[in-house]
C-alpha cells in the first residue's frame, strides 16, 4: 500500500491494483502537486458536500469510469450527473474489492454548490475507515473534536489518521492532538490547513502538542512511511 497527500485534504491510496483518491479539490487548491488532467482515479472517497472537498469529482468520475463513494445524499446528486455511484450512511461499512470502506460521524455542515449557484443537500457529513492490506487508515474529513472519537479509536486499530488543524470551519491543533489521544494512531498526519488565510496554522505547533503518536508533517506529494 502506498499512502500520499496533496495539500488541503487531498490523500491519495494506491492498493490492490486501485488507486483511489479522497477528496480530490484540485483546481483551486493552490498548495495541491495535483493536476486533474494527470489523475486516473478508479475509486473516489468523500467525506462529504462541500465543495472544497467535491473539488474536482465530477470531471474525473467522468474521465476514468470512477466508482464514487459518498454519504448517500451526495451520491445521489452524483448519479444524477451521470456518475457511478455507491451510496453510504454514517456507521455503515461495505467490502469493495480494494477495501472496506466505513463511514464515522463528523461534526460539521454539507452542502455542494453547482456552478449555477444551486446549492444541493448533501446530507451528514462524515469520515472515513478504510482498511486494506492489513491496514486502517482513518480521515476525519472536516470535524469538530467530538466524544465518539474515543469509540473509534477503541474499536479499531488505526495505522494513520488525517486529522484536521486550520481552525476556524475545523478542529484547530489543540483539538486535533487532543483527539490523537481518543483515537490512538500509530501515526497522524496533519491536513487542512494553510490552503486559505482563515485557517494558517504551524503544524509544527501541532506536532509539538502531540506525545502518543508519531506525527509525520508532509508537504504535498509526500508519502506517508507506514511502520
């Protein structure tokens, strides 16, 4: 298994033979190594509407025959744009043959904006599980600190956590490493932060803060190092 991010909360997985991006806003993410035109997803993850999250879905579901999976509102609005859809709710978990995927709660709003300025429920937001090649990787998507964090991190055993820390819309660092000790990661990456001037934050700050973990602080298109 391979595991890259690519600025804002872009992660990237490639396993099984799949690659699969998580939420994959390309075009206007100016800290993104992405461009859509190179990008040949077979499996799309997101954690939820909103567009900085959506990003560039659509074009590359349309592009490469993309599976994209979402919380069931959002796919919904997807598939009605001529995309392959697998629809999902938050607590449900379903074996795809290049991994499981489950959603988690998250604490936040969704909702996608067309380019005709239509605004489209997107349902609950959430996070993801996904476990492949023996391994949990946990992306919160945007999210307060909240409680059931503990309940994930007890009933899973989560190799690397992207975790949000620009503040503001998310958890800000001292939210997020206090979250690292609900969760108990092996390893925690910072994301979300720094694309836009509301949410600038030090994620050496953030790592600073962190003492149960290993805190890997990655530009874009650096690899996470799995132990």
């Amino acid at each position: 298994m391979e595991i890259s991010y690519h600025g804002h909360s872009v992660v990237k997985i490639k396993t099984n033979g799949k690659e699969i991006l998580i939420d994959p806003f390309i075009r206007g993410n100016g800290l993104t190594d992405l461009k859509v035109e190179e990008q040949k997803p077979d499996v799309i993850l997101l954690t939820h509407g909103h567009n900085d999250h959506v990003g560039d879905t659509i074009e590359l579901a349309k592009a490469n025959d993309s599976l994209v999976v979402a919380p069931n509102e959002l796919a919904n609005y997807l598939a009605s744009q001529g995309i392959k859809v697998h629809n999902m709710g938050i607590g449900g978990s379903y074996d795809f043959p290049f991994g499981k995927v489950k959603y988690t709660l998250a604490f936040h709003g969704s909702v996608y904006e067309t380019e005709n300025g239509e605004v489209i429920n997107a349902g609950n937001p959430g996070g993801i599980l996904f476990t492949s090649e023996g391994k949990t990787i946990y992306h919160a998507g945007d999210t307060a600190l909240f409680g059931d964090m503990k309940l994930i991190g007890e009933r899973n055993e989560i190799d690397v956590a992207f975790l949000p820390i620009g503040d503001n819309f998310t958890m800000g660092p001292e939210d997020a490493a206090y979250a690292v000790t609900l969760l108990k990661p092996k390893t925690v990456v910072p994301i979300h932060y720094n694309t836009f001037p509301v949410i600038q934050q030090d994620p050496q700050h953030f790592s600073n803060l962190v003492t149960d973990a290993e805190v890997q602080v990655l530009s874009p298109g650096d690899k996470v190092k799995l132990s």
